[in-house]
C-alpha cells in the first residue's frame, strides 16, 4: 500500500512538474493549461461522462498489462490486440444475423477471442521458441494494423463500409448507453466488474497463484509443477482477450463501427496506468481515471489554452520510466 | 534481360537504403547489450534524433549541424536510459519502452511548438544524395569499427566482461556502472545516425511516427546476428531487403498492407527461429549493484 | 615475530537483523598457512570478504602489507570469455590501441608454469572442468602478485588428488612469503596443512590453536560449542522396493549423467556420495522430471515415463528438495504461508475448487513451522527476512509433508547451521522410518555417512561402488569419487 501511494505521486509529480514546464515552454501558464485540462475532464456531467469513456478504454487493456506483468510477460502488443478485436466486432456485427440480447454477448466474446488469438501467438512463441515477447508483440502491433486494413478493404469488405472502416453497426449491436445523451456505455461496468473479477482471480485462486509464482520466481515455480511455458501462452492469451474486448466495446458502444484509428495509442498508456495501480486491478481503476482525466481534459486543453495534446504522451512516457522500478527485472528466460 | 538485371540492381540499391537505419540502431543495440543493458528504447532514440535534426537544421541551415545535433539528442535519450539502469537499476524494458512513449509525445509536441503545425515539419536542408552515400558507406565502416573495439580494444574486453559478469569485472577494477553507462550513451550517439539517415537523408523533414518501428526490428536485428557487429549488419541487410522488396512486389498486385507488413513478418519469424538457440550476455538485462 | 600481513582488528558486520561477524580480530604472517574453520554460517566467508575488501565492514580496520587475492569458493570466472582473458583482466598487455594478444597468452603462460598450474590459455572457461577453473581462479589472483591469499573453501569441488596438487602449490606460495589465509570446514585438511588455527562461531572468535598442538576432535568441540546434537533414532524398517532406477541418462558434456542403475526402498535412506559435477544435478532434475532423460524408472512398479510432469511426479507422491534454496525452491517476496503452498497448490485439501483455501494454508504453514522451529515463528512472515537455517527448514517440512512416497533430498543442509542440519537430519531419518523412500545427494561425506542405510558413489555420470552401511570404507570411498 505504500509503494503503491508512493508511486502515485511520483506520478502526480510528474504530471504536475513536467506539464508545468512543458506549458511554460509553450507560453501558457501551467494555471490556464491544468484548468482547461480539468474543466475539460471534469467540468459537467458530459464532461464526466467522456473522462468515465476514457478510463474505460485504458482499463482494459491496463488489465490485460497486468495479468501479463503478473506472469513476468511484458505484453506491449495491446494496441494490435485492440485493433483485432474492434475489427472483429465491426465486421460480426453487421454480417451476423442475431437479436441483440444474443449478439452483443456474442460478438463481445469474438472481440475477446481475436486479441486472446493474437497475444496467445505472442504466447506461443515465446514458450516454444523462446522469442522475446517484447520485440514479438511489437511487431504483431504493426502487423495487426495492416492485416486489419487490408481485411475491411478487401476480403471482408461490406457493403456501405467507407475507406478504411467498417459500415455502422445496426442498433441491436449497440451496447446500451450508461448517461443518456453521452456516449458512455454499459463497457464502464464491465471493465469494473472486469477488474473486480482479476482482484479475486489473482488473489485467491489456484490459477492466479501460478501465474503469479510463474512470474515471481521461474525455477521454484517449475520444480512446483508449474508449467512455464503454458503458463506464459495463457497469461498472454488472457491477456490479449482482455485488450481485445476493451477494443470491441470500443467499436460497439463509442464509434459504432470500426476504424483502424479507434485507439490514439491506449494500449501504450494503459502500461502507465499498470503501473501506476501497481498491478493490482482495484488500484488500476483509479490509475485509469487519473490517466482518463488527462485523456480526455487533454482535448479541451489544446483547443482552449492552445497547449499540444502530445504534451500527455510525453509526461505518461515519463511516468513509465519513473515507475519502471525494481520490481521487474526482466529476465531472458525460455520456458 | 538487362531490365532484370536493372530491377535487380535498385532492389539492392533499395535495400541498402532500407536497410542503414536497422544498421545503426542494431549496432547501438548491440554495444548497449554488451555491456548488459537491454536498450528497448532504440525506437525513442530514433525518433528524438530525427527529431532534432531536423530541428537544427532548419535553425542553422546546416544539414551537418543538424546530424550533430541529432547524434546529441539519441545520446541524452541514452543517457536517461543509461542512468535508469545503471544508478537506479530499474526494469530496462519497462524503461526503455517509456522512453519510446516519451520522445514520440515529445517530438510531435515540439512539432508544434518549433514548427507551428502538427503532424509534419516542413522541409529542410537535407544532406541530399551525397549524404545518404556517405551515411551508407559510414554504417559499414561503423560496423567494422565496433567489432574491432569490441573483440581487439581493452574497452571493447572490459565491456564485454560488464555483460557477462559484472562482479568479476568490478573484482578485477573495472567500474561496472561506468562502463555500461558509457556503452549505452555511445550506442546512442550511433543508433541516432539512424534517426539522422531517415529525417535529413532519405527524407528532408520530420513526421509524426516516421520511424515506423524501425528500432524494434534493430532489436530483432541484434538478436538475430547474436549481438555481434557483423551478424547484426547482415541482419539488418536481410530486413532491409524485405522492405525494399514491398515496392517491387507491390506491382505483382499483391495487397499493399501485406507487402508493408513483410519486414515485420521477416523479424517476426527470425525471432521465433533462433531465440531460443542463441544466447544474450549473460548479464544482459539484469542490474547490478555494488 | 614477522609483522603481519594481513591484520584484522575490531572487524563487526551486520546483515540486517544477522550479526556476521562481531568484534573480530586477526592476524595472518607472511609466509604461514592459517585456517579459519567453522561451521555454516559462523562468519567466515563474510570476514573474508571483507578482509579482500569487497565487503565494507561496520566497525573495526584492515590492514594489509600489500594487494589481497581471493578465490572465491564459487568462482568469479567470466564463463564466455577466454582464460587469458580472465586472468589479465584490467591490466592487459598493449599494442597501441588493441590488445597485445601474443603476448597476453605468453604472460599467461609465465604465470602458469611458474606457479605449475597447467592451463590453455585460449581456452573458453565455459569449456573447462571444475577443478580446471578452480586454476584460472587461482592464477588470476596469483597474476597481482598479492601479499595475502584468501581461499575460500577452495578444495570443495576437488578429488583428493586434486586436492593434493592444490595444497602443494599452496606450500610453494607460502615458502615464497605469501601469507594465506584458508576458510574452510574440513578438519583433515586443517590438521594436514595448516600451520595456525581460527575458530569462528556466531560470528566471533572462539578459539584459536597452533596446529601441531591441538586435534580434529577439539577443534570440532570448538567450532559447535559443545556437543553436537543426536539425530532422531533409526527405526528397524522393512525396506521394500520403491524406486527402480535403470540406465538412466540425462544431460550432456560435463556434468551428465551416463546410466545410472539403483533402487531406493520404502523405509530407506539411500546416499548419493561424490564430487559436485559428477551428475548428481542431472539425477536429481531427471527424478523431478524437469530435465528429458533416457533410460527406465518406475515408483512402486508404475512406470514413470521420461514425459512425465513434475505436476504429475508430484502427484504421485514425490518431493524433492532442490540444492538452491534462494534460487530453486522459495519465493523471496512471499511469506510462509504462500511458501508453504508452493507444490501443493493443486492438491486438495489445499485446493478447493478453483480457489486456494487459506485456512488450510495457514494450518499447513503453522505445522511446519512447529514441526521445524522455524523462527522467528510468523506465517506471515516474508521468507526472504529468514535465516538460511530457517528457510532450509520450512523447504524441508514443506518437502515432508503429506507422507511422501520419495523425497530426494539434494544438499539439505548447505549453508545451514549445526542446530539447523541436526534438525533437518533427524527429520529425514523420521521419514524414513514412517515407510519414505529417501535419496540422499550431498557433496558432504559426513552427512552421509550420519544418515544414509546404503551408499552409491557417483563418478563421472555412473555408479561406481556400493556400500552398506555397516561396512562404509571412508578410503576406498574417496577413492572412489575421485575415480580411482
């Protein structure tokens, strides 16, 4: 507990000195550049409602971070992950012919499917081979990218789909709306019942101790029975399905249809968020909302204190490097 | 038959314009890792070399400036990353991949900032033709040179020791701290020539993202020539010619995507076949402390 | 009197809640062989350390007349690089800016011939026998030329032949002024070649002899402080067939094991005798299933096929307690209770459901750590705080647990003090009169000797001789070991 408040404000820190400076540097004082960042994230209920959307959106995969960082994985592949799975919903949505209590759980699951599919191949790789899951998951980002461009504008083109991007889902594949006349949707309760279920998963279960002990200490954990290299394939998988939906709730209750630009680089901040919740799911949720702040605060900010947005990409990247602590140390092991 | 063997010819020319900025960022790779830092931030120090070579060059008008100024800035991203890990002996990926995070915010907000727009500077004086040959002709020379101080220099042994055994080379006087440090802050300057290559050679600006992962397949590079200077060059080379060889393929007809995504599928692969055979530094990766 | 070469005065070290070393002082003359003996875990290889200077103490001064060499009992050998590499590293020999090979491999050499202390120089130290190393080690020490040599338990991966190589090149050095000062708990070795005797224990100076004028005996009566605790009484047993064990092989090069035959009964403890390196490794990971081997074993007639996994071994009913403690068997971070778990966590009763049931848990931990008198006695206390003593013992309860078919005990009492080992001796001899079948690997022919029913010797991969312990020839058996 007090590693993780340390933490926080080491974060706080950076985000308040940093931020100050970068907005000196830009002729705006750090006064009227964090105003309009809170007012903008915080200032009415719709406001809210749009920082709750982004908090969402790094949740999730934040979770899926921290499963794999459990299970001593670093999964950087979250942005493909989340690409495949909101393509996956973009496409089953319109092409499959089911009512909507039966489709959206449905097509919520194919999301989760797609990224489980594409972190398990990461999975797979390095319990077989042995291959960095780092540089793989980096590569499959990229790849993931492509592949789901080349897939709406060619073999699963659909009719109505504009350029890069997915026709609009009917209504019954979209997730129902939390604050009327917003566009957050039920996805907020499910990544918090999401992160309710890792909290007890990790903590109490057979499966989370193995993972954890998988991640903690290799050998000990071997010579427990454990096994390493399906223990690496899960976790990755699990943790690429977690992605995966945050993707396919992305498609299904904001943009309601799928475009490769659905993520502004979520699965890179929701590293920051992993870490600044040290791991554990109920302190993400609150990382989530810091971080969520400054999403979505960062807009406003731009348009009424002319200060950057990518000014927030450059204080979360600090924020990683501030907390990439000891506690990783990052082995090169094979299974 | 002479339009073949001219096809041929801009393949290979292609490659090696593909192929120079792997080059440089392996070869930084590989002197960081042999000393035993994992420098996943080769990506980062790319993109702030770009960055301020551009940068600089607008300012003075002088391209050469701004490879200079570009080598400065990929060695101070180095060198955060060098502190990390060595006085503070955090998790280098971890690390490194916020370093990455970092200079992309960082350069797009600069864009703003020096340039007044988003997403693109606008064209500066560049190093032109003259200078890509020369920056080609130069990582090859880079290549040779680090093998020798590697494998032939008492730095180049007591780096090595660093990453195989930091305690034995503190043991036998040698500042394990130092030399890494050292070792990842001149990778740096080196993988920045990459930076530099992209932004003032083959290009004559800065755009958001037009480093393109290009650090990461240097990584795959680096393993994939078993942290040696020769092998890495000739890894490099090898991803090199599958991203040249998109453009000639993209006239087959075949999906552009699916020809962008041959280098990534080529690391992807070289990953998977020879991870698990070839063996890091021993101490690659981990901490040290006194 | 010579003046002194090396001279410890007030030397106190403390490892968080452990004091190392107390209130130590020292001396070492140029040109005398001095031991300092105690048991695990009584200071010694810490004082060494910090008379070689790699340690700083809390209080007190060193001295020296000139530079310390230390080999190191487990090497600080660069195992990629080449043994000249090695040797002259930080001072090689220069050709403007590169490194003067020829003549690095010619001082190497020098060094080496003087000192008749065989090596090639091109070779990769990975590619070389332990005792080969154990060379390097020295010569790389020797290359400066010290005033003081420290050898920290130097003869523990040797053969007896080796050892007397190895004593003879310490005489040489000796005669020629160099003060040595060797760490160890070999008595024989002590009573062989030392000239001066230093007892440590908890930390302090206990004792101290000139060696022509004191015996193993008393200096063993010094290094326990009293009598050494009895091991738990052996119980008759009728030892019926456990394990069956034919031509197994496992690993490669150096170090593997080359078919081995032998079978362990119910209610019997079988000891592994040999030199580490010999294979007991591969032996131990090919039974816990960790390592692909060739080869037939079977646990009370079932079949255990080389696929098999330690989940499914476990199962079955074998434990195994591995050689490295820190590295093989504990998670540092956690505390007792999840420790305890480790191993068992799919097995009911700790296993419920999907879920781990921490009641049970707790029990288990609490069992263990009263079974063992582990201290401070805290389940909840983080693993990584204990002793060494003390986490040995909760690996040991944890591996003894639930009536174990086989427990392959690999090393159970290294590092680990002479309360601690009696403790953990008595238990391995309780188990075995309850009807386990127990494998003794232990590079310590005392503790063997003290526990096992029969005795293998392991030399290069194979059993060589078999012993019972009735008959247990102290001679042939190291004779053995060292494959003669």
């Amino acid at each position: 507990m007090g590693r993780t408040l340390r933490d926080a404000l080491i974060a706080l820190g950076i985000v308040f000195g940093v931020g100050s400076g970068a907005m000196l540097l830009a002729h705006v004082s750090p006064i009227d550049g964090f105003g309009a960042l809170f007012d903008g994230a915080l200032g009415n209920a719709s406001e809210l409602a749009e920082t709750l959307l982004q908090t969402t959106a790094l949740l999730f995969p934040a979770l899926g971070i921290a499963l794999a960082f459990r299970a001593g994985l670093f999964n950087i592949g979250a942005e493909g992950q989340i690409v495949l799975g909101g393509m996956t919903a973009g496409i089953l949505g319109v092409a499959l012919p089911l009512p909507g209590p039966l489709l959206i759980p449905v097509v919520l699951v194919a999301g989760a499917c797609a990224g489980g599919l594409w972190g398990g191949l990461a999975g797979f790789l390095k319990a077989r081979f042995g291959a960095n899951e780092v540089i793989s998951t980096l590569m499959l980002n990229t790849i993931a990218i492509l592949l789901a461009t080349y897939l709406i504008g060619g073999p699963f083109k659909q009719p109505g789909a504009g350029a890069a991007e997915t026709p609009q889902l009917p209504p019954a594949a979209w997730l129902p709306v939390l604050v009327p006349n917003s566009r957050l949707s039920v996805s907020f309760l499910i990544a918090l019942a999401l992160a309710a279920a890792l909290q007890y998963a990790f903590h109490r279960t057979v499966f989370g101790y193995e993972l954890r002990a998988a991640g903690k200490a290799p050998e000990a954990a071997r010579r427990a029975g454990i096994d390493l290299g399906r223990t690496a394939f899960s976790a990755m998988a699990l943790s690429g399905a977690i992605a995966g939906l945050g993707g396919a709730t992305i498609v299904m209750g904001v943009l309601h249809r799928f475009n490769t630009g659905l993520s502004p680089g979520y699965g890179f901040v929701a590293i920051a968020v992993a870490l600044v919740g040290n791991l554990e799911p109920l302190f993400i949720i609150i990382a989530a909302f810091g971080f969520g702040i400054l999403q979505s605060g960062a807009i406003a900010m731009q348009a009424e204190a002319n200060v950057p947005r990518d000014i927030v990409t450059l204080i979360e990247g600090l924020v990683i490097v501030a907390l990439a602590g000891r506690r990783f140390v990052a082995e090169r092991r094979t299974s | 038959m002479s339009d073949f063997g001219g096809a041929l010819l801009a393949l290979l020319a292609l490659t090696l314009v593909k192929a120079t900025p792997l080059i440089y960022a392996a070869l930084g790779g590989v002197l960081s890792e042999r000393s035993g830092v994992v420098n996943i931030g080769l990506e980062g120090i790319l993109t702030a070399a770009a960055f301020f070579a551009v940068v600089a060059s607008a300012a003075t008008g002088s391209p050469i400036a701004g490879a200079a100024a570009g080598m400065v800035a990929g060695a101070a991203v180095a060198a955060i990353l060098a502190f990390a890990a060595t006085r503070l002996g955090v998790d280098q990926i971890v690390a490194g991949t916020g370093l990455n995070i970092m200079a992309l915010g960082g350069a797009a907000y600069g864009l703003v900032l020096v340039f007044n727009q988003p997403g693109a500077s606008r064209e500066v004086p560049s190093l032109g033709k003259p200078g890509e040959v020369v920056l080609i002709a130069l990582a090859f020379a880079l290549a040779a040179a680090l093998w020798f101080a590697l494998f032939r220099t008492p730095w180049g042994l007591h780096v090595r020791a660093c990453g195989e055994n930091p305690r034995a080379a503190e043991v036998a006087g040698i500042d394990a701290l130092q030399t890494r440090f050292w070792a990842v802050v001149i990778g740096g300057a080196i993988a920045a020539l990459g930076g530099v290559y992209l932004s003032l050679a083959e290009l004559d600006l800065y755009s958001d993202g037009m480093t393109a992962g290009r650090g990461y397949i240097a990584l795959a590079a680096v393993i994939f020539g078993r942290w040696n200077p020769w092998g890495a060059l000739g890894a490099a080379l090898f991803f090199g010619f599958f991203a040249a060889l998109q453009y000639s393929l993209q006239r087959a007809g075949i999906p552009s995507e699916l020809m962008q995504a041959l280098p990534y599928v080529a690391a992807l692969v070289a990953l998977a076949g020879f991870a698990g055979r070839v063996r890091a530094p021993a101490a690659d990766g981990i901490p040290f402390e006194r | 009197m010579a003046e002194a070469a090396l001279r410890l005065r007030g030397i106190s070290k403390r490892f968080g809640a452990i004091l190392a070393v107390d209130g130590v002082d020292l001396d070492v003359a140029p040109g005398e062989i001095h031991a300092l003996v105690g048991e695990n875990g009584a200071g010694k290889s810490t004082l060494a350390a910090i008379a070689y200077g790699a340690v700083k103490p809390d209080a007190g001064t060193v001295e020296t007349g000139g530079s310390v060499g230390l080999v190191h009992q487990h090497f600080l050998l660069i195992e990629r690089l080449r043994v000249w590499e090695n040797i002259l590293l930080g001072r090689e020999p220069r050709a403007g800016a590169r490194i003067d090979r020829v003549r690095a491999r010619a001082i190497v050499a020098e060094l080496a011939a003087r000192h008749g202390l065989a090596v090639d120089p091109d070779a990769f130290v990975e590619t070389l026998p332990i005792g080969i190393k154990q060379r390097v080690e020295l010569l790389r020490e020797l290359a400066r030329e010290p005033a003081v040599l420290l050898l920290d338990e130097p003869t523990a991966a040797l053969a007896p032949s080796e050892i007397d190589t190895f004593f003879a090149t310490v005489r040489a050095l000796a005669q020629r002024g160099t003060a040595i000062l060797i760490v160890t708990h070999k008595l024989a070795e002590v009573m062989g070649y030392s000239g001066r005797v230093t007892v440590m224990r908890s930390g302090k100076i206990v004792a101290a002899f000139r060696t022509a004028q004191t015996s193993a005996d008393a200096i063993a009566r010094a290094m326990v402080g009293g009598e050494i605790p009895a091991l738990a009484a052996r119980a008759a047993t009728r030892p019926a067939a456990r394990l069956a064990v034919r031509d197994i092989c496992a690993g490669s090069g150096a170090g593997a094991l080359a078919g081995a035959t032998f079978g362990v009964a119910a209610g019997e403890i079988v000891g592994i005798a040999g030199i580490e390196g010999n294979g007991q490794t591969m032996l131990a990971d090919a039974i816990a299933g960790i390592v692909p081997y060739t080869g037939e074993m079977a646990l009370d007639g079932e079949l255990l096929a080389p696929a098999l996994s330690p989940a499914q071994r476990i199962a079955r009913g074998i434990r195994v307690i591995p050689q490295d403690r820190r590295g093989e068997a504990l998670i540092l971070d956690w505390n007792i209770i999840d420790n305890v778990a480790l191993g068992r966590q799919r097995d009911p009763p700790l296993r419920r459901g999907f879920v781990i049931d921490r009641e049970v848990a707790g029990r288990f931990a609490t069992d263990i750590i009263e079974r063992f008198d582990v201290r401070p006695p805290n389940p909840k206390a983080f693993v990584g705080t204990l002793s060494g003593g003390n986490q040995q013992k909760i690996v040991v309860g944890r591996a003894l647990a639930g009536a174990p078919k086989l427990v392959v005990a690999y090393q159970p009492t290294r590092g680990v003090d002479i309360g601690a080992a009696a403790l953990v001796g008595s238990r391995l001899i309780e188990a075995r009169n309850a009807g386990a079948a127990v494998l003794l690997i232990s590079f310590e022919l005392d503790e063997i000797f003290a526990l096992a029913d029969r005795i293998f010797v392991l030399f290069g991969g194979k059993f060589v001789g078999e012993f019972d312990r009735a008959e247990l020839d102290r001679g042939r058996i190291g004779a053995l070991m060292a494959g003669g």
